[in-house]
C-alpha cells in the first residue's frame, strides 16, 4: 500500500492544524533516529538517515494521540511514539515509515498527592524538570538515570528503565500505580487500581516495556518518596570482583537497600582511578562533563554544555578520562591502532591495572532516605563491608561519584569523532549465575573490543552487569560488522548462562534478533498480546522483535 | 470400575443415551493413555477431576482437552469449590495439580525456589523453615492454598508492607498454554525485554495458561521478631500513626488496627475506650532494624496522641495468626481494599452505612502496603452475633454502596473497560475457550 502524502497530512492537520504537523526533510531526518550507536556510523559519513519517515507530529492531549492513531490506522500508516530520543536500542526507527508522535508537548504535573504518595504525569515531561519540580515540593521519584537530562517519563515506562537510584527505589517498573495508554486501535485505557485487588492479568506491567508495540504511554500515576533527610556516600575497596559481588549479596539477603550499589572491576577501576568518574581532578574530560548539582537546593544542576568537538587518537583516551600526567604507556596502547587488536589490549590494560591498581576492585555505596532507619541501616551495611574485607575509601568517592554521576554519556561523542566507537551491554542474572554471566560476557566481547564492567542494580536474587566497550574498524561497513558480532556474541553468552539480555536499555532493533532465544516459547504470549492491542500492525513495527508487516509504502 | 469404563458417570441414566457418549469415551480412553485410572475420577455428568503427576502430563491433558474441545477448571488445593456452572454443553476436566507438590530446586545462594504448582504454602514453609529462609512476612492463612492457586487467583491478603504483594516474588513461571505448548519464563531479578509475561499468568485463574510451577523469592528467616501494642485515641489517629512511620520507612512485619468493638469481641472489656482504636505490630528483620521500626511506629503513635499498651495484647495477636485457634467473635464477612488516602473514608463509610442498615458492625484494617490496605469488618446484632438473613442482606448491601462510593475495591473487582482486550488475548491464546471458561470474563 502506497502513502499519499498529502492525504496523510489533510488528516494529520485535521487533528493537530497545520502547526503541529512537518513532513520536512530536516525533521524527518532527525525522528528518524535516536542514539543507538550504531546508527551513529552513518551519520559520522555523512549518510542521510534510512529508514525515515513520512511526518512527525506534536500532539498536545491524549485526544489528539488517539485521534492521529485513528487517522494513521484508517491510512494503514505505523505510528512510532517518541519521547527524548536518548535510546541506545534503535527503538524509534520507523524501519517501515509513518507518522512519528513527539509527545515532548505533554508535559503536565497533574497532581502530586501527599496523602497517596501518587503523582500524575504525561509522558513527555523531561526527566530533570520531573525531578526539579517535585524536589521543589519535597518528594522524589527517585529515577536518575545517567540520560536523566535527554530523556522522557514516557520512554523510561517504555522501556522499563531503571535510574542509578534503583537499588532503593526500584526500576521504573516498579513504581507505577496507573497508565493512561493510547492502543493500537485508538482507544484510550486507563490500567490503574491495586492489582492485588482486581482480577485478571496485571495490565500496567503488560503494558511497561512495550516500546511503543502494543500502545502509546500518555500519562502514568507513578509512586513518589519523600526527599532524602539524609544522604550517606563513601567509597569503598575490595580485593576483587568475586569478594566484593559476595557482599553486595549479603547486604541485599539481609533486607538492607542502600540507594546505590556500584562495584568496578579491574579495568573499570583502573580506569576510573585516574579521573573517569571518581578521582580527584580531570583535566583532560572536565569541560564535557555535567556539572554537580545544585547544593542548596538539593535538585539538579542545568543543563551541561555541548561538549568541544575533538579529533584523533586521543579521544579514546580521553574518554577513558586519562589525564596528562598519568601513565604515558597506557594512553599509547588506547590508540586507535591498538584498538584494532582488543584482546592484547585488555590483556595489556588487565596487566597494568592490576600493577597500578594493585588495591583491587572499587565500590561507590550509598544510602539516602528518612534519616533514622537510614543511618541505622549505613551501620549494618558498613558492617557487612568489613566482614567482607572490604576498605573504606571515606566520603570522597561517593561525593565524586554524586557529582558526577551524568557525565559519562557526553564524553562519548568524542570517541565517534576520532573514529573508534563506544557502547553498553547491560544484563542481568541471580546471583548464582552472576559471576558466570560476567565471564562469559567479557570473554565474548573482549574477542572484538576494549571491555570493562561494573555490577550496579542489585536485587536480593539477582545483579545486573554494566559492560562498556570501545572498538574500531577501518570504515563504515567494517565498524558495522565488528559492531553486529559484539552484540551477537555478548548477548548469546548472557542467554548461553541463564542471563537476560537486557536489564534496563530495552530492546529496539538492536535486540530483536535475540528476543526468541530470551523468551523461547513464551514469546507466544507477546505475539498473542501484540494482535489483541493491535490488530492492524501498525504500532512500532519491527521493534520487540515482533515481526514486521509486509510494507511496500513509498519512501517519502 | 475404572474411569474409562464410566465415561458419563451419573449422566443420561439407564436406557436413555448420551449423544455425548462416543466423544467423552474418546477423550477419556485419550486421557487413561496419559494418566492413571486411579487419577482420573468422575465428579458428576460429563465431568471428571484429573491428577496428572508431572508438568508433562500437564501438557499432554491440556492438548488433549483442546483436540476434544473439552472445558479445562483448575482447582487448587481446594480451599475453593469448584465452579461447575458456565461450561454449556463441553466435558469438564477439573484439573487438580496436588501431584506437583515438590520442590524442584533451592538455590540458597539467590534466595530462590523453584516449586511446582500443586505445592501447599504451607508444605513450601516446612522445606524453607530449617534452612532458616521463609516465603516471607504473609499471613499463614493464605499458606494452606497451593502455591499455583496462590498466583493464580487475587485476594487483598496476600500482601505484608515488608515483602510486598505475593505475585512481587514471582520471578517466573511454567505454565502450559491452551495449545499444549509449556512455556518458562526466563529467571533474572529484573528485565528490560518486553512486558513482564509471567504477569500475564499471575490472577489470571487459568484463562490464559496451566500454572504448573513458579520461581519464587524467599527471605531469610529475621534475626528478631519484636511485637508492640498501643492504643490510639481513634480509628482516624492510628491510620495517621501509621503513616507516619511509613513515610520515615518503617517496614513491619504485620500491623492491625482493631477498632474498639472488635477489640472487645477480642480481648473483652477494659482494653479501650468507645471511640479509640487498638494496634498491633510486629517488626521483623536486623535486630537494629526490627527495633529502629518499632520505634519509629511508637514515636509516630507518640506523635498522634496514642500510648503504649500491654504488649500481650500483640503476642496473643501473633499467637493465634500462626495457629490455627480462631478467634472469639464472629469472623470478618466484609472486606474492601483502598489506597492510602481512601482508607479512612471506606472504613468510616462502611461503619456508618452499617450503623444506618441497623446492624453493629466491629471492624480491623490490615494488610498494608504501597498500595494501602484492606478494612475487614464483621456484621453483628446488638449482642454481637453475626446478623443472619434479610437483616444481613440489609447491611451488606449498604455496606457495599457506601464501599464503592467511598473509592474502595471489593473483592472480584475488575477493570472492566480493560475486558475487550483480555477477551482478545483469550481468543489468540485459546482459540476454542477450553481453558476455565466463564472466569474473569463469559
């Protein structure tokens, strides 16, 4: 079926007049993409985006969303929901064109209650004004993740996001009382009301996570904390990996929540240790990172600056945040040729870290909340520390840490400019299986790239593994493939272990491919869902791994 | 005589025929392939019980229930009766999975544990007990339903504010969807691949699949369990103490505020005042932890104009919670679930209405959580006998409009716009409606 674009706009306008409809090449261009990496290997050649779509609309009213569902579902056109377009997973691509809706106009706090500890929100509000406005009122979300500036309340619920808080506060997915969602066929449906108390499947959770296949997020009903009495972060030391997994474990089984949980491996250490995140000057990343919050107020800072465009080798370095007068062997290995041979490089950076960083593996703890019960439970977590044999760093690093906390996503670009690229592979498993998870994987990636990892979001049964990997190739098509068989070897590792394939990032395109092997026959459950929200196929398609329709529409 | 050689025990009667006959002697002759005669029992006409021994046996009773269009009713340990109406003209297989009742796999290590779905709550709490881990801070009497049942059918009592609502330490599940096909969810603490899909299975009393076992989260058994009772100036002032000490993150192991009425059908004269209001608590974990909760609830209760009270009244509380003793008085017959900020209003709204119909009504709120609690009250004449009959009507339904208008959820509530997409998941999952038909939705 063929689009006519100037019907498809008639009917847009219809909906939205004519102000908040564009079938310009400039914005097609842009909603065509979000910051999956490996998108970024086109744009770095200048390419045009492909797939795009054929119009973008700003809806302002849930009223409007269902109204340009039905439009686009009369005209057989998808429809691909937006939010920040901080996506690391390729989830807004309109693989089959269509009509992309920015909810970023739906930004009400409709009511912040109290007595419920229950706000309202549209899903276009940005992730610092949500927080900013309800510090002001003395309650938080607690939901900070590190694209907290980039991105919106509607894609976190959309992709089952998690904030560098979760440890105390959860992932996203587990502080929501209500949505309000937009179904395929138009429809709006409200899944609010205490599951425990209704029958029938649980709709809210059905629906978190779904990106954009099954409905569109207008508003949530999303659990808020009271602001932070007290607000406890040091740094800690452990001998390895191994030790320093074994206590979080321990403290986590105990009933303990501390806010954040992060340990750094070896390299992810190392690395940090001169100046990537927790150190005590960087002269080399300071001007693009984000700055500290706001210390009066308690909320967050504004908006960091773009950061300066920057070439040549030494971008990869300077991610890696080595400053100058840090050791000159290791900056020389971090050059793009010796990117080109990652396993010498992360057996070469592994013997350096382990010579320099002979102190071992470091921990940034932290635990905020009512000030009572959080300093009694700080005492039993620094206890549990110790029996573990781990060192107390003091305050410092947790301060650092704090600080700057949002940094580490700006200083990618860098990286992409000097030609190399940078991403992360977040998984998951209990505890059992954790270790297990993290070899594998590293194993897997490090046949193709530089990798380091941390362990954050801890559970009671389980850890996630944060993996950051940095590789190079000599052009586009090259940098695609050792892109694709990093991805297809670390996430068939996860699945080989018992892991999943995605802790918080979500799915997209990037992770499609490998949604059969997660879910094996439950995956039937998805399909069925995905034909009882959507019938006609037309929300996001090809996103979730849920197969495409047969599209043959003229690109625009 | 065997099952197969009654296929339509009870039905048609001698000399008349059963057009049914040759299809049910095919299903069963299908099923004695599969199971045991013993395990196959005939109930009434055209329905049978079925004890398959394994998740396999599951599978195959499923498919084979599916080729012969026959209805598919799960039963728990049942602690429900079976429904037998709403099937129309299908066989019925009441499907009893009280074979399944082991433990598959303890992992001590992640605190989790793999059970089959016939397993009792209660037989799960004797394999846990001496390794010193538990299922978690629920009431022990929801323990005696199975482990299947428990997830697949919602009740406002299987939540505790320090672990959450039951299906929260469901990790995964197995189950056999309409087609035969046995699906598991993958095991990890959280993920972001999709919608949750063991959510689909969790209360949906077997409409969309089989629950033949679980991934649970256990806890480790606290250090120390603490017990404290205060009196409140009122219903009002107890559900402000407990708030309060909520928000300074409080976590109890077990709170109940007894209204004056119920604590003297309880504890008899003496212990309150008319007006004031009884509670209960039991805080549970680290012991610095266990006492830092108890404290903060006496501080909040201290903060709201209440006073300590004689610690027995809470140990006899917990006492006759984990035994099985009943307690003096007519039991609850009303229950209605409300947020936070509606609890107040649903307990006085219910109170009054009932007070209005004529009837005594004496009444506890329990069961709190993020999502609030649940106001349990008993109907009672003037000597605090439970109301019986066209008085008992009376009250009730005074009770349930002053509920509903209130904000409240009573039990079986459902959100019924959501019905046409539950009714659309149905027909793609099971195309022929075998799998419990009539529930949740017709």
């Amino acid at each position: 079926m063929a689009i006519d674009p100037d019907r498809l706009r008639r009917e847009l306008e219809a909906v939205v007049g004519p102000r908040r409809v564009s079938m310009r090449a400039a914005d097609l261009d842009t909603y065509a993409q979000d910051m999956w990496p490996r998108l970024l290997f086109a744009r770095r050649d200048g390419a045009p985006p492909s797939p795009r779509g054929h119009a973008v609309v700003w809806p302002e009213t849930v009223r409007e969303v269902a109204a340009v569902v039905k439009a686009a579902r009369g005209l057989g056109v998808p429809i691909i929901p937006y939010g920040g377009g901080s996506g690391v997973c390729g989830g807004v691509v309109p693989v089959h064109g269509g009509v992309t809706l920015d909810l970023k106009r739906m930004t009400a706090l409709r009511a912040v209650r109290a007595d419920e500890l229950i706000c309202d929100v549209e899903g276009g509000l940005s992730g610092e004004r949500f927080e900013r406005e309800l510090a002001r009122r003395g309650f938080t979300f607690g939901h900070f993740p590190s694209s907290i500036y980039c991105s919106t309340v509607g894609g976190w619920l959309a992709t089952r996001a998690a904030g560098q808080l979760s440890t105390k506060y959860g992932k996203v997915e587990d502080r929501v009382a209500g949505l309000t969602v937009v179904t395929g066929t138009g429809e709006v449906i409200d899944t609010d009301g205490p599951a425990r108390a209704l029958g029938g499947p649980n709709w809210t959770q059905l629906l978190l996570g779904s990106e954009g296949t099954l409905g569109i997020i207008t508003s949530a009903r999303l659990r808020l904390s009271p602001a932070p009495q007290l607000k406890l972060y040091r740094g800690f030391e452990v001998d390895s990996v191994a030790a320093g997994t074994e206590a979080i474990r321990r403290i986590l089984q105990r009933g303990l929540r501390p806010a954040v949980v992060r340990l750094y491996d070896e390299l992810d250490t190392f690395v940090n240790s001169l100046g990537g995140g927790h150190a005590e000057h960087d002269d080399a990343a300071g001007p693009h990172r984000a700055p500290a919050p706001e210390p009066g107020t308690g909320a967050l800072p504004h908006l960091p600056s773009a950061p300066r465009p920057d070439t040549g080798d030494g971008a990869v370095a300077r991610f890696l945040a080595l400053g100058k007068r840090k050791v000159a062997g290791l900056r020389r290995e971090l050059t793009s040729a010796a990117l080109a041979r990652p396993r010498l490089v992360n057996g070469v950076i592994g013997a350096i870290a382990e010579k320099v960083a002979r102190k071992g593996c470091r921990m940034v703890i932290g635990l905020e909340g009512a000030r009572i019960r959080t300093e009694i439970e700080a005492a039993l977590v620094y206890a549990e520390l110790e029996r573990a044999g781990a060192r107390d760093m003091g305050e410092e690093p947790g301060r650092a840490w704090l600080a700057h906390r949002y940094a580490v996503s700006y200083r990618m670009s860098p990286v992409f400019r000097s030609g190399a690229f940078v991403d992360t592979m977040e998984v998951a498993a209990s505890w059992a299986q954790l270790l297990d998870l993290y070899h594998s994987v590293r194993e897997a990636i490090g046949r193709h790239a530089v990798v380091m990892a941390h362990f954050s979001h801890a559970y009671p049964d389980g850890c996630s593994i944060y993996f950051t990997f940095i590789g190079q190739a000599d052009d586009r098509a090259g940098s695609e493939r050792l892109y694709d068989a990093i991805w297809r070897d670390g996430l068939e590792a996860a699945s080989r272990v018992g892991g999943t394939i995605s802790h918080h990032h979500g799915v997209g395109l990037l992770k499609g491919p490998h949604m059969r092997s997660e879910h094996r026959e439950a995956f039937a459950i998805l399909a069925g869902l995905k034909r009882a929200l959507d019938p006609d196929d037309l929300m996001n398609p090809g996103k979730l791994g849920l197969a495409a329709p047969r599209w043959t529409g003229a690109r625009p | 005589m065997t099952a197969v050689d009654a296929p339509s025990a009870g039905g048609g009667g001698p000399g008349v025929p059963d057009p049914h006959d040759a299809a049910d002697r095919a299903l069963l002759a299908a099923l004695a392939a599969v199971i045991d005669d013993d395990h196959i029992v005939p109930l009434a006409a055209r329905a049978w019980r079925v004890e398959p021994g394994a998740a396999g046996e599951v599978a195959e009773v499923v498919r084979l229930a599916n080729e012969h269009r026959a209805a598919l009713l799960p039963v728990g340990a049942g602690t429900r009766a079976p429904r037998l109406k709403g099937t129309g003209e299908r066989a019925r297989l009441h499907l009893a999975l009280t074979r399944l009742d082991q433990v598959v796999h303890l992992d001590e290590t992640s605190l989790l544990c793999h059970v089959q779905a016939g397993l009792t709550g209660s037989g799960l709490e004797r394999v846990l007990t001496p390794r010193g881990l538990s299922l978690g801070d629920y009431p022990p009497s929801i323990l005696g339903s199975t482990i299947g049942g428990l997830i697949a059918v919602r009740t406002p009592g299987k939540s505790s504010a320090r672990h959450g609502f039951l299906e929260d330490a469901v990790v995964g599940v197995s189950a056999v969807l309409a087609d035969g096909r046995t699906i598991h969810t993958r095991i990890a603490p959280r993920r972001a691949t999709g919608p949750d899909l063991a959510r689909a299975l969790c209360g949906s009393e077997g409409t969309l699949g089989v629950i033949t076992g679980a991934v649970l989260r256990v806890h480790q058994r606290p250090d120390s369990r603490l017990l404290a009772a205060f009196v409140l100036p009122s219903m009002d002032a107890a559900l402000a103490a407990v708030y309060l000490a909520l928000r300074e993150e409080a976590t109890p192991a077990g709170l109940r505020l007894l209204d004056a009425e119920d604590a003297r059908s309880w504890y008899g004269d003496g212990v309150l005042a008319p007006g004031e209001a009884l509670m209960v608590a039991a805080t549970a974990g680290a012991t610095d932890l266990a006492a830092c909760d108890r404290d903060l609830i006496a501080s909040a209760v201290a903060a709201e104009g209440g006073r300590a009270a004689d610690v027995a009244l809470a140990e006899q509380w917990w006492k006759r919670r984990h035994s099985s003793e009943s307690w003096p008085g007519p039991p609850p017959t009303f229950q209605v679930t409300a947020t936070p900020g509606r609890l107040r209003g649903a307990y006085h709204a219910v109170c009054g209405a009932a007070r209005n119909a004529g009837g005594f009504p004496r009444g506890h709120i329990s069961r709190f959580d993020a999502d609030g609690a649940v106001v349990f009250v008993a109907f009672c004449d003037g000597d605090g006998a439970p109301l019986t009959g066209a008085a008992a009507e009376r009250v009730r339904d005074a009770a349930i409009a002053a509920a509903r208008a209130a904000g409240g959820w009573l039990p079986g509530a459902r959100a019924l716009a959501l019905d046409p997409y539950l009714i659309a998941l149905r027909a793609q999952l099971d195309p022929h409606g075998i799998m419990n038909p009539g529930a949740l939705v017709a």
